[in-house]
C-alpha cells in the first residue's frame, strides 16, 4: 500500500527562506513529509531538473465585477481561475465590490453565489468600501470582518468610489479596532480631473493622455496624504498598484521611520510604459489602468523597490476588458480616454513575467520571488502557514516549473477571456509545467483537469502584519505627540 497520495521526487523545492533538494509527500490534500527516499506515492512525479514553488497568490484581482461606470469583467469566476492556474497562482483573492446604495452583506453573498459553481482553485475575498453608511461602519462590516474579510479596498479617486478625508479617517479608525487591513488606491483625484478637463477642452481625447491625466504627482500626493491618515491613528496600511517613483520614495521614507505601511506593484510597472499608451489611434487603450505605466527610469524604480524590501507583494491587478465597446471602447471610435475602461489584463502572466525577467536575469533570487509572490501575501492577509509555502501541514499548493522552457507569449496562448495581451510577443524563460490545488493536479501537460466549483472559499484570518491589541502607540507618531484619538 502507497504510504503517500502522491510523491514529488528529485526537485529543487524553494520557499521564501530556503532552497533545497527533497522529496515531497502529499496525504489528504496537505503535505505530509519533505525529505529523501520516501516512501511510495499512489502516483509519483518526477520533478527532475524542475523548480518546486508555492502556489502562486494573486491578491489583487477583479474577476466576475462590475465597475463603477457599470462594465462588467470579461472574465468570470471560471475563467479567470483557469488562466490563474495555468500561470501558476493557486489562491486569488479578488474583491467583493460594493457600490453607492449597496449592502455589504449582500455584495458578499452576491459575489459566493458568483464564485461556488464555477472557481477551479481556492479563493478569498477582499471588500470593497465605497458607501460608508452608518449601518455599514457601525454593523456590517465589523461582522464581516470576523467572518473572515479581514481586508478592503478605499479609493482616493473615481466619481463613485472616491471617500474624502474624514471618511477615511472613519474606515482607518475601525481597522485599527478590528485589526483589519486598509488598501488603499492612492491617486489625488481632483488633480486628475483638472487635467482632463484641459485636455478634453483642446480636443487631446487620444488614449496617449490618458498617462498624462494621471500625473506622477497626482500618485505621489495622494500616497503621502494617505501614509500621513495612517500614522495619525497608528494603523497599518497597503498602498496597492504602484507605478511612480515619488511614491515609492513615500512608502520607504515611512517604512524607514518605522510605520507600518506596505507596497504593493504589478507587472504592467515593469513591462510597460506610457509608449505603449500612446500607440497609434485607439491601440493605446489596451494599456490603459490607473494608474498609468510610467516611463524606464520609474521601471527601474519598481525593480528597487522590489530588491530593497519596500514592496511586500508583486499583484496582477488583473481587470480584464474586452477590446470592444462591452470593455474598452464604450463608445467605439468616438471613445475619449476618460471613458475607457480602467486596468489590464495579467493573472496567468503574472508569475511567468517576474520569474523570467527577475529571477532569469538575475534581478531577484528565488526566493525572493516566492515571497513576493506567494509568502507575503498568506501572511499579509491571514492566509500563512495554510497557503503560501512548502511546509509539513501546510495545503498542497505547488507549482512544479521547468525554469528552461521557453514560451513566446500570444493572446491566444492564454486562458483568459479578454482576447488581447499587452505582452503580446515578449519571449519568457521558465513556466509552470504542473499545478496542484490541495494536493490535486489542476493543470498538466497544458490541458486542465479539474472541475468547475473544485476551488473552495478561504476564510482569512487577521494579518500578521496588523499591530497585535493593545500595542501601544508608537512615540514617532502623531498620536503619541498629541495624544492618542479616540478610535
């Protein structure tokens, strides 16, 4: 009789501290044993001359949603988990989203209805936190929170979704109370807006001006607005998607003071620029997001910031919009760049594009890479030691990579349903050969093999990024100088 589910042999196995050469046990969907000559698996893999990582995590994502200006995702709960396994991530954790007038309660149950029947890998959910109503602060999302959404999403920007100052103060103020996790888009709206404004008014509607609304400035105002909130209440944060080299410079400068404040970037900072925005005709809407890719010298800021430990975790974003008037082009030829469709696709190139570009030219170490994509964000978001890493106990989520294999990219490589890729042509070194979710093989050879509602809901538990109860008030910040608010 097989001692073991499944056994993973020869590999080089990686986590965010270790690299090393075992065997991998698998029992009852966790791993059971690493070490050598193990004993039987009922099936036995071979991972010779093969990388053995952490299932990926992608932590920002939007798959199966609606945008405030009413376009829905291209991808659904079953599409979008199929591409994300085919490049690797075995955990998403997309958003809950909820608009002006919405119960919280009822988003979330809206969004289960949505991901049950159809997720292939497992998943979380973050909220979204556009209406903060009286019933909204005062019950539904402290419930929530201890029911296992211990993070959300505020917005310093769009008509529908922005929340002033004070409102944010409100949302931190409960965080810090609950031990829940604030993400925040960080962008100064009325900066954004004044500039579209004068640029719409000279006729410059072309995608190419997208980049130019959303200034650097406007990033790296709102990102030093928002760290500054923060350490009024002495309440962590995550700065999510960013692009500029101000904002960076934000976040480190607080991170070297001792606040806890966390980056979060993705890949269209490294591999894209505000070129690509400015192809000819309406091309240029295909790089659309907010904010913006900027230009080389900020690439090579995101590079450095992902070396010296100022961003924690490397995200898709992925917001997936069909090149047509249902996603980018609303209003089809007509469409000015305030009215396309925000973000980019990226959750099956997420991994590839880090791995081949970071660890393949040696701008990241392995394990570098594994904490920024998997570690950092189980234990950002109370998901560690069940997912994120290759340890005894923890779920059998593996990537199994062939580090040699190389893949020229094309949309029609990918499993998504958006139709285009930004990275249309880039040649990549490494990819996942083999995906296990749980201990079951997802993906194999290039076909899929599991079924639609195999991925199951992940109940998070608080941060460990979070200050523990009852810390004290740091003395560098305000509160301690001033006297600690009441929150």
């Amino acid at each position: 009789m097989a001692d073991y589910d499944l056994m993973i042999r020869n590999g080089t196995v990686a986590t965010a501290a270790d690299t090393f050469e075992c065997d991998v046990g698998i029992k009852d969907g966790v791993i059971a044993t690493l070490g050598r000559n193990l004993g039987p698996g009922t099936r036995e893999i071979d991972a010779r001359g093969k990388l053995v990582l952490p299932g990926g995590i992608d932590s920002h994502c939007h798959i199966e949603q609606r945008s405030s200006a009413g376009v829905v995702c291209a991808d659904d709960f079953y599409s979008g988990t199929v591409a994300a396994a085919f490049g690797g991530t075995t955990t998403v954790i997309p958003f809950a989203a909820q608009h002006r007038g919405q119960s919280l309660r009822q988003v979330v149950e809206d969004y289960h209805a949505a991901a049950r029947p159809k997720a292939v890998i497992d998943y979380a959910f973050h909220l979204i936190i556009s209406d903060p109503t009286e019933q909204v602060m005062g019950q539904e999302l402290p419930a929530l929170i201890r029911d296992g959404y211990t993070s959300f999403k505020v917005y310093m920007t769009y008509d529908l979704l922005q929340l002033d100052d004070r409102q944010m103060l409100d949302i931190l103020a409960l965080a810090r109370r609950e031990r829940a996790l604030v993400m925040v888009h960080a962008e100064n709206y009325d900066m954004i807006k004044w500039l579209t404004a004068r640029l719409l008014e000279r006729g410059l509607g072309a995608p190419r001006y997208h980049a130019i609304s959303h200034a650097r400035l406007a990033e790296g105002e709102a990102t030093n607005r928002a760290v500054n909130l923060a350490q009024l209440l002495d309440v962590p944060i995550l700065l999510v998607h960013v692009s500029a080299a101000e904002a960076i410079e934000v976040i480190r400068n607080a991170q070297t003071k001792g606040l806890k404040i966390y980056g979060e970037t993705c890949p269209q900072y490294l591999f894209l620029t505000a070129e690509d925005i400015a192809k000819p005709g309406l091309e240029g809407a295909k790089f659309c997001c907010s904010p913006p890719p900027r230009d080389q010298e900020a690439q090579e800021a995101v590079w450095s910031g992902l070396k010296n430990g100022t961003f924690q975790v490397f995200s898709s974003d992925h917001a997936p919009y069909r090149f047509d008037a249902s996603g980018k082009l609303p209003h089809g030829e007509r469409t000015t760049f305030k009215d396309i469709a925000n973000g980019v696709p990226g959750i099956e190139l997420r991994l590839p594009l880090l791995f081949s570009e970071g660890v393949g030219r040696g701008r990241l170490d392995l394990n570098a890479f594994v904490a920024l994509t998997a570690t950092n964000h189980a234990k950002l978001y109370g998901l560690h030691p069940r997912k994120g890493t290759i340890a005894v106990g923890s779920d059998a989520d593996i990537a199994i990579w062939d580090p040699e294999c190389e893949t020229t990219i094309t949309a029609g490589l990918l499993h998504d349903n958006v139709g285009y890729t930004p990275y249309e042509g880039r040649k990549l070194r490494g990819w996942p050969v083999m995906v296990l979710s749980r201990g079951r093989v997802v993906v194999e050879g290039g076909t899929l093999a599991a079924q639609r509602g195999s991925g199951a809901f992940l109940p998070c538990a608080l941060s460990t990024y979070a200050r523990p109860a009852g810390t004290p008030v740091p003395e560098f910040s305000y509160a301690a100088q001033h006297g600690r608010p009441l929150v």
